[in-house]
C-alpha cells in the first residue's frame, strides 16, 4: 500500500511539489536562519522555529516583512489542494520575500544581521517549490519548464556552497567560527582579511616583568592591564583603588639595574598596527599579529583593530595576547581586597596630591615624595597621613566627590581600601582638618561638622 501511495505522488507533479514544499518548509524550522551579533562568544543563531513567532509578532519592527510570507505560503497550498489558482497570494508572498535584504536584525534594534544561514535558503526553496506547484496546476509551466526551475534552484545551492567555501578560504579562525560554522552559509559582514595568531600555549611566565614599547599614536587599539612594567628609565607599577576597577594609580619608580628579559612592542603601519613580543637577549619574535583598522561593523563613528575579540569575549588577538603572557584576564588582579586589616590610626599631616605635572607625562605630580599618576577627578581631594596611611577624601564645591574616602598605605601606595560617605557634607564645609581611620569606618574631621563614611566591601 505505501508503495502504490509514493507511485501516485510521484505521478502527481503537482502533489510531489507540494510535499516537497512542506518538507522544505518544516526542515527550515531547524536550522539557523541566520545569525545576529551578541555579547557572547559567538553570535546568537536564530533557527526557524525562533524566527517563526518571534517574526510573526514583531517582524515589522526591523524590516522583517518576509516572515509574513508564511502565512500566504500556507494560503498557496490550500489553493492548489483545492485545485483553484493563487495569482495574487503568489504575487504579494513574492513582494514580502523581496524585503528579506532589508532585514536589519532583531527586533531589538541593536544586534545587527552578519550572516545567513542554510535554513533561509531551504526556506526560500519551499516557497518556490509552492510557487511551482500553484503554477504547474493552472498551466502556467510544463512538467519540463519545472524541471528547469528545479534545476536553477539547485544552481542556487552550488552558488551559495562555492561562495561559503570562497569566504572560508579567506576567513581567519575567529571569522570561520563565528560566521561560517554551525549551519551558517555565508557572511555579510565585512572579512578582516588577516589570519589571527593564536598561540598554542603560554610562551613567558604569566609574572614576567616586560618592557613596553606602545606607539603613542595608536587609538582605540586594546592592550592588557599590567600590574608592573618597564619604560625607558623607569619601572611603573599600577593599582586598582576602586572596587569598580575604574580608576588606578600608577606609580613611577627609578628602574632597577636588571633589564627585563622580554618586550612588548605595539607599533602603528599604514594598515593599522603590528603586536609583537620580543626575547630582548636573542631579538627573537615569540608572538606577532598584524592589525588592520577598519571602520565596526554596522556603526558609523568607532573603528576597531581586526582580528579582534572585543567586545564579545571571542577569540581575537587581545586573547590571543593574553595566552602568549600567560594570563587569564587584561584586568588587574591587585586591586581593593575586603580581608585587608585597617589599624585604629588618626591622619592629621597633609600630603596633598602636587599641583604640577611633572615633565612631559600628563598627570604625573609628586605625591608623598613618589612620582604618581591619579585620575583628574583625584585631583581634588585632600590628603593626610599618618604613621601607616595615606587617606584621601574631598568636600566643598564638589559635590559629586563627597561620597568616597580611599585609603593606601603609606610605604608602597598600595590602594587598601574604599569608605562611602552617607550622609555627604554642605557646601559650607570647606576644609578637611584630618581623618580618623579604623577598619569598618572612618571619619572626616571638617571646619564644620564630622562626616562618616562606612566601608566597601
């Protein structure tokens, strides 16, 4: 019986075609439709069965038009079973699938389309084949003019496999991964056109003092945060004193006479920038990866360096950096720590932050005797020491630093801890006469009144 059932499909054209289209049509449901930009590792794939409803409800927002073709594709073969002719179901599911280039993402507004998957295309093939059905029926084609359609949609499918297989030729790994892998067919994101150099492990202690040599004119290029490092004359350490890990201070020592056994170099070219890591002794080149600055993708005004990672936590060349350095994270590792002790102590000895820069180096002004680089808004806080401490706090006519005291210790500047003032203080409290330290709270001694601040943790 079911062979005789598949022999009178087969000698029914118009029945084939329509199965044919069905299957196409609920084969789409599982596979990626295409691919969205997000913030994880690799872009969001949207299967049919997401973009169905998802469409359905909110297509109309972001140009998706062509989701409502689903519904005239159904209207197409209810049609055909009834044996009546869908000239304008077919005519206006054709309008709404010429919309499919305009789609510009989801309806979020702020994850752009970069690539199309097989799923869109065995989408199309069922409306076509729905079309040829619709068509074979009322005799508008030949069983042989079919055969021909058929045979175009296939040309189709080998146009679309030689250009994925163009694009992974010339995608680096992160590309590939990211738009040419799991059912994606091809990309229309712009290729960077440069292989990304990915080490296979660590290549120098994750501890490893270096020497850097950044070319200052590189914008907008992403290096690691260092703890301590080596420039010129000078050894330069570097601490977070918020818990956000905004804001740092770095300090400027005179280098010891040891040289640092590595360099990293970042030098601007006219493509973009060259990253290397260089063994000082030998010269040799451990690590290097060519940059191309390009425009981002899908934004008018920022530009990146390619390969990059940023801002999806993919692999890029920032990664790719990090595992030559033997390290997990670009973010400092030393910042405020809630177990740090604070002793009982009161500082009244000012030792304000100097007014002057020091040389050509922005920022740079001496500090309890050190040569310290603090964020601007630092600028205007009071300091006083005491035997242990460093205490910095503000008050006055700027009231949006009144509500943070920081606390570092006095012998290396190591920030130790953060307070935040609840109740901030008046405009007419404008002088700090010193500050009482304990380990959960401090105390702003002012001309007018006393200020508590608890502490962060």
């Amino acid at each position: 019986m079911k062979s005789l059932k598949q022999t009178t499909i087969l000698k029914n054209p118009v029945r084939w075609l329509c199965c044919a289209a069905l299957g196409c049509w609920f084969l789409s449901l599982t596979l990626p439709g295409f691919a969205v930009s997000s913030a994880g590792d690799s872009d969001t794939l949207w299967p049919g069965y997401m973009i169905l409803p998802v469409g359905l409800l909110f297509g109309w927002v972001n140009m998706g038009w062509a989701v409502y073709a689903n519904l005239l594709f159904f209207l197409i073969l209810i049609l055909v079973q009834n044996g009546k002719a869908a000239g304008k179901p077919i005519f206006f599911m054709l309008l709404l699938v010429a919309t499919l280039p305009f789609l510009s993402g989801i309806p979020s507004g702020s994850s752009p389309l970069t690539a199309w998957g097989w799923g869109a295309l065995i989408w199309l093939t069922s409306l076509f084949l729905a079309i040829a059905a619709s068509g074979l029926q009322q005799q508008w084609f030949t069983v042989r003019q079919i055969g021909y359609i058929l045979t175009g949609i296939a040309g189709i499918y080998v146009l679309v496999a030689t250009l994925h297989m163009y694009q992974w030729a010339q995608a680096n790994i992160q590309e590939r991964e990211i738009y040419l892998s799991n059912g994606l067919a091809f990309t229309v994101v712009p290729l960077c056109g440069i292989p990304l150099s990915w080490p296979e492990d660590s290549l120098i202690g994750a501890d490893e003092i270096l020497e850097l040599d950044i070319d200052p004119s590189l914008d907008n290029i992403r290096l690691p945060e260092f703890e301590r490092w080596r420039s010129g004359e000078f050894e330069w350490v570097m601490y977070n004193f918020t818990h956000e890990g905004r804001a740092k201070v770095m300090i400027r020592y005179q280098a010891p006479l040891y040289p640092p056994r590595f360099s990293l170099q970042a030098k601007a070219t006219e493509q973009g920038a060259l990253i290397r890591l260089v063994q000082k002794d030998t010269g040799g080149i451990l690590h290097e990866q060519k940059l191309r600055k390009r425009r981002l993708f899908h934004d008018r005004y920022y530009h990146e360096y390619c390969p990059a990672g940023w801002p999806k936590n993919r692999k890029g060349y920032e990664q790719a950096l990090l595992r030559a350095l033997g390290r997990q994270t670009d973010k400092l590792s030393n910042g405020l720590s809630s177990q740090t002790q604070l002793q009982a102590e009161t500082a009244l000895e000012s030792c304000d932050l100097g007014e002057q820069d020091i040389g050509d180096i922005k920022g740079l002004r001496m500090w309890d005797g050190r040569e310290v680089v603090l964020p601007p808004s630092f600028h205007m806080h009071r300091g006083f020491c005491s035997k242990t401490y460093i205490a910095a706090a503000t008050v006055g006519n700027h009231p949006e630093l009144l509500d943070r005291v920081y606390i570092f210790d006095r012998g290396t500047l190591q920030p130790l801890a953060e307070f935040k003032i609840d109740d901030t203080c008046s405009k007419s409290c404008t002088d700090i006469t010193g500050i009482q330290i304990s380990d959960d709270n401090v105390t702003v001694k002012t001309t007018l009144n006393d200020t508590q601040a608890k502490r962060k943790r």
